[in-house]
C-alpha cells in the first residue's frame, strides 16, 4: 500500500480505476491497509476508490479536530475537482464523513459508515492509562475484532507505537475529545443524503445500539449487520462487507 501512495502537496492518497469516485477515510488507529479488500473490490466494477490519508498527527494541535478533518477533506475534493463523491468511513473517519456530509452536502452523493463515531462516545474518549504495558495495547486492539486473531503483531505495534509518541498521544486525545463535543445526534434528522450503514453485530467499540440510532435518526438510510464480526467489517469479513455495498450502490444505480 506505501508503495502506490501519491504526494500532492498536503494530499497523501492511494488511488485505483476509474467511475464514480469513492473516498475513505480510516479510523484513528486505522492504517490505509484496512481497506484493501475495497481496493481490490470496486475498481473492477466501475469505481474510482481513492483511500485519503488523515493528517492526523500533522495539524497544529488548536486544529486538530474533526471539523478541520472535514475541512481537509473538502479541499481534497476541490484538489481533484470532484463534483460529487461518495464517502466511506470506519470509526473516526465515518464520523468526519458524516460531519463532511453535514457542511458539504452538494458533494456527497452517498455515504457509507461502518464502525462509526459521532453519536457514542465510549468510542472515541478512551486514554491509554497503560500505554507502557504492550499486553494491555494487544489486548485492546484484539478487542476491536470478533476474532482476536484479526489484530497481527503489525497492527499491535502500529497501536503501541503511536501511544509511546507524546506528540501523537497529545493528539490523539485531542481528536477523542473533539469527537465527543461534536456529538451529531441532533444534525442526523437534517441530513438527507442516502446512508449505507454496514455494522459488525459483535462491535465492542461502537456497540450495534449505535447502529440502531444511526438508523433511526438518519431520514434515508438502510442498515446491514454482519456476523460474528468487530469493529472493522470491511477487515475481518471483507467479501460480505463488499458484496453489501456494492448490492446497495446498485440497487440505487450508484
């Protein structure tokens, strides 16, 4: 994934194929790779999937916030004159999806969200009390997954090293605290944009009552749960998280 990333003056993105455009944007642990089984998936039927790299740890910390979030994401639109896109986010990035969507709403012809933030906030504001300890971090990030086995060495250590990095610990509680204040539960009733809305049923991070309130406070939104599956379906069963997405873009002739 590195290896296909383009530099374009503050943008960092991965970019395949050609359509509709769809851009993602990963959770706040969340690498790029996350989302290779949609990578592979959607060019081949038609789509431009572009994976956007957050500035997560880049901003100044006054502008480390969720809405800046949106804001960068906007500006990357503008960067590659996209007239509409569709948004895809897990955890964090769902939430700065659904906050783009909320500011932007000309732009974003659908959105879809998996995991998301913006309405709980147990799933944002947790500080890493033992971020010393690599045992307690494994078992944190195994606990984001149905199956623990999901959470390799690779992304234990991702975890661990970004919670060992003070500047990047200061910002990350900064996001979690933004994420809390912006709180959407009042924005969704006005918000009309067609929401896809794929949920994990074993989801420890954003539980599926979460889902349940997205669906119910969103005006057009349709809701799938997957299986004995976390907080990152489009990780741990990427084929079925796929094969729902794309039945629903086509189902409205996305």
């Amino acid at each position: 994934m590195k290896n296909n990333l383009r530099e374009e003056g503050k943008f960092s993105y991965v970019e395949e194929g050609e359509g509709t455009p769809i851009i993602i944007l990963h959770g706040l642990m969340g690498g790029l790779s996350n989302f290779e089984g949609v990578l592979d998936f959607f060019p081949k039927k038609g789509y431009k999937v572009i994976i956007l790299k957050l500035p997560l740890y880049e901003l100044s910390l006054l502008k480390t916030s969720v809405a800046n979030f949106a804001k960068y994401l906007k500006e990357f639109i503008d960067h590659k004159a996209f007239k509409e896109v569709i948004l895809l986010g897990n955890s964090l990035g769902g939430h700065i999806a659904l906050l783009g969507t909320k500011m932007y709403p000309e732009y974003v012809k659908a959105l879809v969200i998996t995991g998301s933030s913006g309405l709980y906030e147990s799933a944002m504001g947790e500080s890493y009390p033992k971020r010393g300890d690599y045992e307690y971090i494994r078992k944190k990030a195994e606990n984001v997954f149905y199956d623990p086995k999901v959470a390799t060495k690779e992304i234990v250590d991702d975890v661990f090293e970004t919670v060992n990095d003070r500047n990047k610990l200061i910002k990350t509680l900064a996001i979690a605290k933004s994420a809390i204040r912006h709180n959407m539960s009042k924005d969704l009733p006005k918000m009309t944009t067609p929401t896809c809305i794929i949920w994990g049923r074993n989801d420890n991070v954003t539980p599926p009552e979460v889902a349940e309130d997205f669906y119910r406070l969103l005006p057009d939104a349709d809701l799938f749960w997957i299986e004995k599956c976390g907080h990152a379906a489009m990780m741990e069963h990427p084929s079925a998280f796929n094969e729902i997405l794309y039945k629903w873009l086509s189902d409205r002739n996305y």
